[in-house]
C-alpha cells in the first residue's frame, strides 16, 4: 500500500483556517486520497476525499497538488469540535476490498 | 438517519472466555469491514465482507478469530479463548459499493478489556 506522511501534532485558534498536510510521493495514478478524521471516544468519520481535482463539501475542502504527491485539508472556520485526529489515506480504485490503512494521523488541537 | 450500531459497546471478560460482537450496518450497505484499535498497534483492518462473503481475512491475528454475516446484514466477530493481548476497540464500517468512491461510515466500536 502506498504510504502517507503527516505531521504528529498541529494547533489551531478557534474560527480561523486550518491547513492539515499530507504527503504521498509513491501515489500511484489510480489512488484516491481520503481523509478520515477521529473525535476522542468515536470511530473514525469520514471528511473528504478525491482524485486529481480539489474537492469542497460542508465539512472541508481538499487541496491536491498538480503532481499528486501532496494534499491539503481545509478547515476554513475551526471549532472546538473539529478537534480531533485527521487521517490521511490513499485508496486503490478498484472493485474489490477496499480496506482502509491507517497511519498514526494528525492530531489536531483547537485553542479557544 | 441510522448509522452502524455495534454492541455491547464495553465488554469485560476474562482470560480464555469467548466473546462475540455485533455489528448492524447502514441498511442496504452490501460492503462491511471489521478493524479494531489499540494502543500499541493504531487502528488495523481485520476482515472485509461483501454481502455475506467474506473475500480478504487477511487482517485477523489467528485461528482464534473469526466473523460471520448472515442475510447481508448484521455481522458478527467471535474471539475464542481471549487473551489480554485481545484487548482493544473493535470497530465496525459498512459502505454502500465495494470501491473507493464510497466512504465508509463507522459504528463508534466495542471497548473489549480482558482480565
């Protein structure tokens, strides 16, 4: 499986932006990145995901590098609640079991 | 709506019972997976069932465990003879297609800790 990279730990203020990186140098041109995230005591939540085009939808947005190899979460507002940690995940498009490998994440922290 | 409902969500037992853990997807999901989290280990896959077929168990620790689906819904994973190493969140996610475009949502597990 591909490999992802983030950072361990990130701080953001409450109601500003929050930019969450992810690198993916060995992407394959088939690969979807998604992102998943997990508050404290739930199972992971799905945020976002997409292929080569960046992605918006009511949680966040998804900036992806022209060559791939990186991508970018967007918070565009954080709150308290977006606390949490944000997993960054390559999926194989293709039919068939389409497991999810988790790293270790990015583990947000929101100051109020 | 309803989302993936998974119990009991704590389970405390002792050393070499058995356990079994339930998962009811999203109605109409025909992809479900099984993955559990600990401390040690960060969250693994264990199996993945499309319909009642279960095509990759790859992921399970050993021959103690197993999982079944009936009727291409509810799932259930029986560990045998637990061990403390067994201890963890055993989380549940159903999908609605078996590909990538599909997110997986995710029932919030069950904490099992072994005396």
């Amino acid at each position: 499986d591909a490999k992802t990279t983030q950072p361990n730990s990130m701080e953001s203020n409450e109601e500003e932006p929050v930019h969450l990186p992810c690198n993916h140098s060995t992407i394959s041109g088939t690969d979807y990145i998604h992102w998943y995230r997990q508050l404290p005591s739930q199972g992971p939540e799905y945020v976002i995901h997409g292929l080569t085009s960046n992605v918006n939808n009511r949680m966040a947005s998804l900036a992806i590098a022209e060559d791939r190899k990186s991508s970018t979460l967007i918070l565009h507002r954080a709150t308290l609640r977006d606390a949490a940690v944000y997993y960054c995940i390559l999926q194989e498009s293709n039919f068939g079991n389409e497991k999810l490998t988790f790293g270790t994440g990015t583990r947000l922290t929101i100051i109020p | 709506g309803a989302g993936v409902s998974q119990s009991p969500s704590n389970k405390v037992t002792e050393k070499g019972k058995d356990v079994e853990l339930r998962c009811d997807p999203i109605s109409g999901h025909t992809a479900l997976y099984w993955y559990r989290q600990s401390l040690g280990q960060g969250l693994e896959f264990l199996i993945y069932f499309q319909g009642n077929s279960a095509p990759d168990k790859s992921g399970l620790p050993s021959d103690r465990f197993s999982a079944e689906r009936t009727g291409g819904s509810v799932s259930t994973l029986t560990i045998q003879r637990t061990q403390q190493e067994d201890s963890a969140v055993y989380l549940c996610a159903s999908s609605s297609l078996s590909n990538s475009n599909q997110p997986q949502h995710f029932g919030d597990g069950t904490r099992l800790s072994i005396l």
